[in-house]
C-alpha cells in the first residue's frame, strides 16, 4: 500500500523507526470484582505526521492504551524483575497478591526508541505536554474553572521553557489566535466557564499544541459537540498537523470520524486490536468479523439501508473474557477452533500492512467481505 | 377524520428568567421554541433533528404534555392536549408514552424490572395482577429480553438491555403514539442497531407512529419517513426523508449535511465541506428575523428584517423550508457560498466543489 489515491496518501519508509511502537501492550487493573484485562496484547505504530485512527465500542480498551503509554493510570504498579518476565499469568499473580486495587502494564510503548513503560514519572512528566499531548473529550472537565484560560496555557509554557511570563502570555495569546478564537488579547484573561463548548475545545487544542508536540493523542474530541461544531474542529486539527507536521492518534467511535481524517485505522475489541489497515482498505477490504458488523450497524447519511446489519448480544466482560476468540460469541462465523484458540494479528497473504486477527480462511473473508461492502456501498464502484 | 394523529399549530414556548428572591421580575425569556407548526400522519416517523439548544427536547416535553405552552396547540387526535384533565389526562397519557435518552437515570434503581414494566398497567389500572404479570413476561420477551428477567434489578443489564426495558415500559399501557427523545444516543454503535432494528420491528408489528427525535443526522435519515429540522426554535425544514438528504433546500440543513462525517473514506474526501462559522447564538436573545441570518452563506438584506415562513418548495408541496434564498443545487455551487459579513470566508467557498453524489445506487 504506497502512493495516494483520492487524497487519501499514505507514506512507508520502510526500515524507518515509527515516532511511537507499542509492542504486546497489557494493561490489568486490580478491583473488587476481579481482575480486569483491559489491555490485552495491543500493538500498532504511529509513523511521524501521520493519523492513526483507533476505533472501538466503550470498554474496548481504546483510551486505557493510551493512558498506559503515557503513564497516567491511577496507581499504577511496577512489575520488578523478581516478578517475571510480564508474562499475562504473573501479572494476574502479582495482581492477586496486592492488597491494593493497582493497575500494572507490561509490553512496550517505544516513542522514538525509548520505551515510556520504564521511564520515571519526573521523565514522563517533562514528555508530556512537551513531546506528546493529549486531548480530552470533555472540554468543561479537563480545563480548571477556577484558572483563567491564559493562566492555565501560560502554565503549560513556563513547564517546558525557560521564559519570562510575559513572554509566555504573548506565546499563549497566539496559541489562541492560531486556534481561531475571536480577540484572543482581550480572550485570554476569560474564565472556561465564559467559553461555548466548542471555543473550550479550541482552547484544549491550542493548550496540547501550544509546545509543539511531535504526537498527539486526541480521546473523542468532539464526541461532546454538535455536528457543526466537530466539523470545525475536526479541520481545526487536520490544519494545524499539516502545518506542522504532528503525528495525530485520534480515538473515537464514529468511523466516519475516521474515515475522512485518518491515514490507519486500528479497529479495538474487547481489549484486543482485530483489525488495522490503511483507511481505504479498510473500508474497502474489512477482514474481521467484527468491522463487518460494526460498518453494517452504522446508520449513513449517503446510503439508504432497508435493515442494518445488527450484531447480535453485548461485548463480553474484561472481568472473565470469553476463551478462543473474544467475538466467538457474537461471531456468526465461529467454528469449533475458534473457541480455543486466541487468533493472533496476521498479515494478508497480498498485503503486510492489514492485519486481522481471525481464524477464519482468508479466501472466505475476501468473498465475505466483498458482499458486505455491496450491500453497503463502500466498494470503489460505488464512489 | 384527518390523516393526521397529532397536529402542532404555532407552538411558542418560553421560560422566563427571573432575578430577586421574593420578588420575583422576569429579566429575560429563553425562547426555547417559537411558533413551531407540523403534523404527525397516523403510522409514519417523524424525525426531529437539530443541534443542542433548538428547542427538540421541548417540543417532545409539550407533545406529551409535561410542559404547557406558552401559545399555540398541540392536538391528539382532534382533542388539545393543554386543555385535558383528569379521565380524559389519563387516557391521553395511555395512547403516548414516551422513550428517554439515558438507560440508567430514567429507570428507577430500587425497583424490579417487572415493576417498572408493569407500572403504566398499575397506574392505568388494566387487569389483575396475574394478568399484568403475564402482559409484563410477554413485553419482555417482545422486546428481546427474557420473561425470566421480570424480578431483577436495572443495574443488572447493561446500556442496551435497559433501553429494552424502556421500551418495554413505553409499550404497556398500548400507545399510539411514543415519544423518542434521542432513545440511542447514549448507545454504542452495535447496540444502536439492535434498538434501531427493534423499534422498525415494533412499528411494523403494533402500527404505532413515532416522533423520533435525535441529533444525529444518520440515525434520523434511517428511522423516518419524514424529517423536521429545528434551528434555535424555529422548524426551519420538513420533508420527506429521501427528498430532504437528496436535495436540502434550508441552507442550515445544507450546512448540517455536509457536516455529518461520512463512514466512507473516498466520498467523504472528495466533498467540499461547507463548513459553519461561529455557534449556535444564544436562545435568549436570538438573532433578528431569520434566526440562521447571521451564520447563513446565502444571507441577503432581506433576511435580517423579514422572518420567513415556512412554505413550499417548487411543485413538491411535501418539501418545505422557511428561507428567502433556498438552496437551488445541491451541493452548493462556490458562487452561492459567501460568508456573511464581518466573518471570513466560508471554507470551501471559492474552491472547485466536487459533488458528492449523497444517493449511492445499491
């Protein structure tokens, strides 16, 4: 998959070191229920200016990745050497052993080589805001009320730099302009609460960019909005990468989100990645299961669909996930493999860059995967 | 007898607000909605759309008659709901019910979910107790859960399990009629399509008619027959489903549409965006005349002094819109893109617009 077709491009320098690697990625928490795998073995790369969109229904583990690599699970235990290798089994044992409710990760989260798993928390401290950002999708939440808009973007320069505050006011007056808010001078000195949610989401923005980031990760930021007012943000976003070159991790439900801003998407299950292509792959070509069903059951504003395609049952709990495949059952293509054994991401046979995790035969799924994008109109016949 | 079962006459209303404790003075009004007229035909869906603040969730709160107005007429099957009280009130409240946004809050925690279910019966007083608690099994199970769920608690199902027992609950006193305000927001995508699926089941198997309100754009163009889009308390648009997404003629419904991110990379790239300036202005003093005017690409002279009514469009007298430049194309041409004044350019004005064909042939 090299070249660009209808804008949609997408760059390999093979043998070029991805800005972000997250290798066998597990996350588990410790709590009154049980032990909750919330991250069970998830891998993906993010090369430099590129989006990675990553997709999942709520508890699929798509935002605890995410805060995992950056280091912001509350009360996050280490696993000492003397604790095993990171194997699934010890960290349940250790886990089981604590009498706090914690949360361990193990795996790998390289960004440019450095796996920010074993960095300190003074390391990741000085990262984040700097190196990688985040975004929220409650723009009310995550701003403080009691700070004005200015001081809380002056902060986050004086963090980083070494600059007078006067210095930093102007550096947080053109953030504000740059995000496109009207008299950012006068702006500056406004409360959140004296912001719509739109303009608060703006302000987070300029907040995340505002030191210039080379990844960052955007949690449903517009899930929050009206349509109208994510379409703004969503250019808003897709501007100022372009121009600057940042590489964007953007989580959301909504593959149309995806769709239209992502170069790869990652599409997240119960706690596992089942699938991750190129975007028009993706909607082209869907291998797993799951994205059949997920792209069938979406209602669309193009097509009329008589009856969507609907999955059936619910997402299975990460206290005791299902043996075999964790879609096996809501699969209605499981077989008797499929309940004992956990398909791990493979390659297409014609294609290294999508992955699917699915036991299923590949000439099958190419066959089954062809009528339902008919169905659905998303074969490039179609466009 | 009219083909109608509900028929909404310039429905006004406005919540004052008011300043000083005792002495209460009203200092403003919030003009939540503002001279709304429309029809419900027996049997169809109607799909409310619009953004936050427009005014849905008020029409759906004075359609069941939770909210009076402040002017104007909502008439159930010929009868003015404002006016109904005791025996009549209570037969008014059997043929409409209602289904609510949030499973968890709308459900009540420390009651067993065949309580909940039953207690449209209880309060309507239908059967005797085995009787309702052969109805609630039955309800269950048409609703896809199980009879065997009757003496559990909500917080034992999850998101979409509940928005069943709510359904459920709507469904047992035997309504016409059942207010949807935004029944799958709050669902994931592949929840959503069973709740979707269940309620065209529903419709189909009981003949009811449905008002349908949502902010997403998809769901309603799925769900509905008909589409009403509210602007800031205004209806700013009403058609037929495939009439309304093939050729929006409000320039807000324009605007609205080519907003809605489609899940189809190659046609979701090649459209030009019509993109909005500014938000949605403030209910409480909302602009002059044309509510839309001051955001509006094709906004002239005229509309900051004239409101438009709401009229037909061309021959088609199932398509209304209330604007003095309705859209003539769609998508837009670049020339009939201009931002209004003081605000910079429209994205997307100027620029070569590739049509995206909205109707893809299957």
């Amino acid at each position: 998959m090299t070249g660009s077709t209808n804008g949609v491009s997408r760059t390999e320098q093979p043998g070029a070191v991805p800005l972000l690697e997250v290798r066998d990625l597990r996350t588990y928490f410790k709590t009154d229920d049980g032990i909750v795998r919330a991250v069970d073995g998830v891998s993906f790369s993010v090369e430099a200016g590129q989006t990675l969109g990553v997709v999942g229904e709520s508890g699929s583990g798509k935002s605890v990745t995410m805060m995992s690599i950056l280091g912001l699970n509350p009360k996050a235990g280490r696993l000492a050497p003397k604790d095993g290798s990171g194997a699934p089994e010890q960290m349940v044992g250790f886990l089981e052993e604590s009498k706090k409710h914690i949360s361990i990760s193990t795996g790998a989260a390289l960004f440019r080589g450095e796996n920010l798993l074993e960095a300190s928390s003074s390391r990741l401290r000085s990262l984040r805001g700097k190196e990688v950002s985040m975004i929220f999708q409650d723009p009310m939440t995550s701003l403080n009320p009691v700070l004005t808009v200015g001081d809380q973007l002056i902060e986050a320069v004086t963090l980083h730099r070494d600059i007078s505050s006067r210095k930093a006011r102007q550096v947080a007056i053109a953030g504000l302009e740059e995000v496109g808010i009207p008299r950012a001078g006068r702006r500056v000195d406004d409360y959140p609460h004296q912001f719509s949610g739109g303009m608060r989401q703006r302000v987070m923005i300029a907040m995340a960019l505002i030191n210039e980031p080379a990844l960052l990760i955007a949690d449903e930021p517009t899930t929050a909005l009206d349509v109208t007012t994510q379409a703004q943000i969503l250019d808003l976003i897709s501007d100022l990468q372009k121009e600057r070159g940042t590489a964007v991790v953007l989580i959301t439900h909504d593959l149309g989100v995806v769709a239209e801003t992502a170069d790869d998407i990652v599409v997240m299950y119960a706690a596992r990645v089942v699938e991750q292509a190129p975007v028009l792959e993706l909607f082209e070509h869907p291998m797993h299961p799951y994205t059949w069903g997920l792209l069938g059951s979406l209602p669309r504003v193009d097509v009329t669909l008589d009856r969507l395609m609907q999955i059936g049952g619910q997402p299975p709990s990460l206290l005791r996930p299902p043996r075999g495949c964790r879609f096996r059952p809501r699969c209605a293509y499981a077989f008797d493999r499929c309940r004992t054994e956990l398909p791990p991401a493979t390659a297409q046979s014609y294609d290294p860059g999508h992955l699917d995790a699915c036991l299923l035969d590949e000439r099958f799924k190419l066959g089954e995967s062809a009528r339902v994008t008919h169905e659905l109109g998303l074969t490039p016949e179609a466009a | 007898m009219t083909d109608a079962l509900l028929e909404i006459d310039r429905l006004t209303k406005h919540f004052p607000i008011t300043e000083g404790i005792v002495f209460k003075k009203e200092v403003a009004t919030v003009k939540a909605l503002d001279g709304v007229s429309l029809e419900v035909r027996r049997g169809e869906t109607l799909g409310v759309v619009g953004e936050s603040g427009c005014g849905k969730s008020t029409l759906a709160r004075l359609i069941t008659n939770l909210l009076t107005p402040t002017s104007g007429s909502v008439r159930f099957d010929g009868q003015d709901v404002a006016t109904l009280a005791g025996q009549e009130l209570l037969a008014f409240r059997r043929q409409v019910t209602m289904i609510f946004q949030d499973p968890y809050a709308s459900l009540n925690p420390r009651k067993r979910v065949g309580f909940i279910v039953a207690e449209p019966l209880i309060v309507h007083d239908v059967g005797t107790e085995t009787e309702r608690k052969r109805r609630v099994q039955e309800l269950l199970e048409v609703v896809g859960l199980n009879a065997e769920h009757y003496n559990r608690f909500p917080h034992e199902f999850s998101g979409g399990q509940r928005q069943r027992i709510g359904i459920a609950r709507a469904l047992a006193a035997g309504p016409r009629l059942i207010v949807c305000d935004e029944p799958v927001s709050a669902l994931d995508v592949s929840v959503q399509a069973q709740i979707l699926n269940l309620l065209s089941d529903l419709q189909a198997e009981f003949g009811l008619t449905y008002v349908f309100i949502a902010h997403d754009l998809s769901v309603v163009r799925h769900i509905s027959d008909r589409v009403a889009v509210m602007y800031l308390g205004k209806l700013v648009e009403l058609a037929d489903a495939k009439a309304l997404y093939a050729g929006p003629r409000h320039p807000y419904t324009g605007a609205l549409l080519s907003a809605v991110p489609i899940a189809n990379p190659r046609l979701g790239r090649q459209r030009r965006k019509l993109v909005l300036t500014g938000d949605v202005p403030n209910p409480i003093d909302p602009p002059s005349a044309c509510r839309f005017h001051p955001r509006c690409p094709r906004t002239q002279g005229m509309c900051s002094i004239d409101d438009p009514e709401l009229r037909a469009m061309g021959q088609d007298s199932v398509h209304e819109a209330a604007c003095h430049f309705p859209l003539e194309r769609w998508p837009m041409t670049p020339d009939e893109m201009r931002a209004p004044e003081g605000l910079p350019p429209l994205a997307g004005a100027g620029d070569e617009l590739t049509p995206p064909e909205l109707e893809v042939s299957r």
